[in-house]
C-alpha cells in the first residue's frame, strides 16, 4: 500500500471512528468506506480517486 493510500485509510479510520451505519446490522460505519474504496479500485480507479473514496 502506497504512503497516500495509509494516510487515507488512517484519516478514514479516524474520521469514522464510532460511528456506525444505519440499520439494524448497525455495522461499524467505515465498512462502508471500505466498500467504496474496493469498489473504485475494482473499476480502475487511480490512487488518487481511491484515496478519496
């Protein structure tokens, strides 16, 4: 993983920590960050365009 790549991952984890999503799972919300990450990286995203997702 690149150093952008880190440092967006720990900024999300720490952006979202406690935070969960809605719904009765109530999972914790960066799932969905990761999700998002994952599905740009599928689709042929840049590092930069994934670092924001």
């Amino acid at each position: 993983m690149s150093d952008t790549l880190s440092r967006a991952a720990d900024f999300a984890r720490n952006a979202h920590a406690g935070q969960s999503r809605k719904g009765a799972a109530k999972e914790p919300y960066i799932t969905h960050v990761e999700e998002v990450a994952a599905f740009v990286t599928r689709h042929g995203g840049d590092e930069v365009a994934i670092a924001a997702a």
